[in-house]
C-alpha cells in the first residue's frame, strides 16, 4: 500500500504541481498547472484545502496527486529525507539532540486521544531503539494554532519529555520556562542554505524586527519595548 507517511502534504503538492500539466484530486476538481504562474496558484490553493481538511481526506487528496503526477513517493523521501545511518552520524556530533517529531507528522488536536498518545510515544521509541540515544524533546507536526493546544502539551509532559516546540515564531522570553511545552521555533529549512542566514536566524533578530514591523503597521506604541536578544 502507498502511504504519505513522513512526507508532508506540502512537499508531495510541490513535487506534484512541478512536475503536473493538469491535476485533479479526490474532490477538489481540476487545476491547470500549465506554466510557473499557475502551478504556484495551484499549489497554494491546494496546501489551503488540504490545510483544513480531516487526516484521512489529507492523506488520500495527497496520494491521489502523486498518482497523477507518476511521483514515487518512496524514492522522494529518499531523496528529501536523511536515512537512520546519517542520522546516527548526525547524533554523534557533540553538541547535537535527537528530538522526536511523531511518526507519521498529522496534526495532533486532529486526533482522538489514543492515536495522539500513539503518534508521540512510538515516534520516540523508533528513535531510542534506531539510534540508541535519549529523547528528551518533541517537535508539533505543524505545531500551529489548531493543530496541538492544552491537550498536546500535557500529553508531552505526561511522556516524560522536557521541553517541546511549535512553530510560533518568536525568540524565548523569561515567561517561557513557565511554558516549556510550547516554546516558539526558529524556522531553518531549504530557503535559508547560507550559514550566514542561520546564524542571523539563531540570533533572534529577525524575529524581533519582524514583531517591531507588524506592530508598527499595526499602529501599536509598544513597538520601542521590544528588546533585542542579548
């Protein structure tokens, strides 16, 4: 059986949009993605319909794309993903954490309280048992508004992990360590190649700006308070 399994649904949109000149879904009807305008139109529209949508719909709109787009969806997690041997090289460095992040990424507060407990405890038994390291912190699959709340961070807390991490952008605030279950993230993925960029991303300042700037806009004069990262 094909599974989407840790492929996010996003990827297999891109993937499929890229390589596409028309797709249909299961029930989201049909999208021309016959040049680089239409198939980011395409693509958008779909990660929002999908976005919402029940964890078993997800799954098969997203196979069913692949599908069409004659996308092996074994081989792209190949190609996107490291393999437990680079893993364990990964894991060896000094200074590096293996954190657990759910075994099949669906968003937690979507499920019943069993197949949520499931999704945490297995993923980090996986790990344990492949690599032979502690995991001590957990990722939200998503980890935005909806998709893991009050619910989720107990259970995180409950499994015995200390720290877990959404993905609200923000630098860490001294409230936090009442919090540690739902600490904010600083996103590092394939957009941001250049070590120069991580590092002004790790240092928190584009997060502060980013606030400033929103809070500008917003016509809000606690815009000054904010302090920068020491």
């Amino acid at each position: 059986m094909t599974t989407v399994g840790s492929l996010t649904d996003w990827l297999v949109i891109q993937a499929s949009v890229q390589k596409g000149w028309g797709l249909k879904g299961v029930s989201t009807g049909v999208f021309d993605t016959s040049n680089k305008w239409k198939k980011i139109q395409t693509a958008k529209t779909l990660q929002g319909i999908l976005w919402g949508a029940p964890e078993e719909r997800r799954a098969l709109e997203t196979i069913a794309l692949a599908k069409q787009a004659g996308l092996d969806l074994r081989a792209l997690a190949h190609e996107l993903f490291m393999d437990w041997t680079e893993l364990g090289e990964i894991a060896a460095l000094p200074g590096c954490t293996i954190g657990a992040h759910t075994t099949s990424h669906p968003k937690l507060a979507h499920l019943d309280e069993g197949a949520a407990k499931r999704e945490i405890s297995e993923g980090r038994d996986i790990i344990r048992q492949r690599l032979g390291v502690k995991v001590d912190h957990f990722a939200y699959s998503y980890g935005g508004t909806g998709t893991c709340d009050e619910r989720e961070f107990a259970m995180i807390g409950a499994e015995g992990f200390l720290t877990a991490v959404t993905t609200r952008k923000d630098v860490l605030n001294p409230t936090d360590v009442n919090g540690l279950k739902n600490l904010p993230r600083v996103p590092i993925n394939g957009l941001f190649q250049n070590p120069a960029m991580i590092d002004a991303l790790v240092c928190g300042l584009p997060t502060v700006l980013t606030q400033m700037n929103i809070q500008r806009k917003n016509g809000s004069r606690g815009a000054e308070a904010i302090s920068l990262p020491g």
